[in-house]
DNA sequence: TCGAAGGTTCAAGTATTATCGAACCATGAC
DNA sequence: GTCATGGTTCGATAATACTTGAACCTTCGA
C-alpha cells in the first residue's frame, strides 16, 4: 500500500463546542491532578512530555488517562506533535460557551 | 431527663469558609441532580420539601444524599425549620472564597 | 399522647472511576 | 531498517460513588 490513509497519525476525537457539557467539564476540573494539568497549561500550549505532575510515580497509563478525561469533557486539545503530543486548553471555546468558568477555576487559591 | 440537650436539634455539620476545597466544590456542582438543587436554590432559600428535582422518582435518601455531598462540600446550608429543613446557598463564602464561580455555573447555559 | 410529615442514617448492592502493567503504535534519529 | 522515545489502549483489580429500603428521630397538630 503506497497511498497513506490521508490523516492518519493517531488522530484523537474531541468534542465539539457546541456539544460541551457543563457537568462534564466540572467533573473534569474536580480531579487534583487533571486541576494541576489544566493550571500548566493556562500559559500557553505545552509538550506533554514537559507536563508532569506533582507526584512523580503515577505510571504513565494513569497520566493518559487523565488527559483523556479532560480531552474528552472538552477542556483540552491533545494534537500529535513529532514523536510526541502538544497539550493546549480549549480556552475560547469554554469562555465562549461557559463564560468565566474557566477564570474562575483558574485563579481560585 | 428533664434538662434538654442544649442546641440539640439534629445539627449538621458544615465546613468553616476556609476549609472549603476547590476540587471538591466542583464536584459537588458535576452532577446534574445536584446542580438542578443549587440552580433552586439561587434564588433564595427553599424549604426542603419544596425543593423537588425533574425525576420524581428518586427515593428519599437518595434525595437525602444529593444534599449531604453539596453541604459537605460547603456549596449549601442546611438548617432546621419547624418540622423540616430550611436550604441555601453558601454565596457570600463562596464568592469570597472563589469569586466568580458560583455565577459562573449558574450563569452557564 | 398519639399519629403523621419531613428527614437523616445505616447497611448492602450496584455502578462508575481510578490505577497499573503489558501490549501496541507512531515518529524521529541513526 | 532498527532502535529508543513518547503515548494510547486494553484488561483486570481496587477504590469511590450512587441508589435504595428499612429503621429511626424530631416536630407539629389533633
């Protein structure tokens, strides 16, 4: 087979913004560790390589499934990048969609 | 016994303002039941018996619990009233304690 | 004092979530 | 190619959370 499947590369499904749901989002936000994830990345897109918890001995299936809470509520954007993944937050569309929500959680102690 | 108990009255307890915790406010407001009560609430305070949720056929103490996990984590006060309870929002200490997120959920569509 | 209304608590069963190792997949470096 | 790096997914098990009936408590009204 020579022709590539066409946007191929571990394509991960995200919701879309009209489809956010609040409770799910809250949920995602109700985790310390996913809370710590999200508060790395309110700067700006990181590496998830780059992104490490608190507690450095969670196997790295437990971090996955993290992210993937968050992907999955709409909280985060997980794109491959090179041989690894950027990690961003969907910030528009949550400010968008739950206006302040996200400052709110984000600047709480 | 003649002398009562004093400040008997099946009193719950309730966290003090600076012991309420982030993630587990957030919690408590990731259930749509639970969310339904403090969306109610907002408003002013709801004399339990009135406070009715969509499904009518969820069981007391399953109604019971709904208001335990949202006054544990400090989002309600729950109070006794004549023969029932009187409920409300924590606004002022939530505020305090996390502003903009109480209005923020229930501003959210 | 008795009964009914309104709620909490307990115990037990069920369902959902978390956690981890192992297997697997893709990419980049060589 | 081959190998190491970085992640996802699967399957199993542990831990939490939800749900409910039964028992109980308190208050109001008769």
């Amino acid at each position: 087979m020579t022709a590539p499947p066409n946007g191929s590369s571990h394509d991960l499904a995200h919701p879309q913004e009209q489809d956010l749901d609040l409770t799910q989002v809250l949920f995602a936000l109700s985790d310390p560790g996913r809370l710590e994830i999200v508060r790395q990345l309110r700067d700006g897109p990181v590496e998830m390589a780059q992104c490490n918890l608190a507690d450095p001995t969670v196997a790295k299936s437990t971090k996955s499934h993290l992210f993937k809470v968050l992907r999955e509520a709409g909280v985060i954007l997980n794109l491959p990048k090179g041989r690894g993944r950027l990690l961003s937050l969907r910030r528009e569309e949550l400010d968008r969609r739950f206006p302040g929500l996200l400052d709110a959680v984000l600047d709480a102690s």
